[in-house]
C-alpha cells in the first residue's frame, strides 16, 4: 500500500499494487459518446440510470445481474 500513488488510479489485486495510465483525449471523447447513446437508451426503456466509471456502487439484493443482454 506504501507504493501506491496517491496522485493516480491504482488497485490492489492478487497482491500486487496496479497503477493505471491516463485515457487519451480520444478515448474519452468515445466514452463520453457511448455513454450519451447508453444514458439516453436506459432512460427511454426506463431501466434506470447509466453510470461512467469509476464508481462506487451498492446494489440492493433484490438486483438480478444477468450476463446475457435482450436489446
């Protein structure tokens, strides 16, 4: 944990502190257009909300995560 920047986006996983690298400009420029396209579908089919990461989320036991999508 002593390692892990404090300025950066890091995880600790398998025991190994992981530090991540920046997004470019363009791949920002892509999520933030998936995401457009995503949050606007959800609020038109009235699923809920559309999230961009990283977030910290709880979901309520009554939740069903299914892998397999419907569209």
């Amino acid at each position: 944990m002593r390692e892990a920047p404090e300025h950066a986006r890091w995880e600790f996983a398998y025991g190994e502190v992981v530090a991540y690298s920046p997004a470019s400009a363009e791949h920002q420029d892509e999520v933030g257009f998936l995401y457009s396209l995503l949050r606007g579908y959800c609020e038109a089919k009235g699923w809920g909300k559309a999230l961009m990461g990283p977030a910290a989320i709880r979901l309520s036991p009554e939740v069903v995560r299914d892998r397999t999508c419907s569209w």
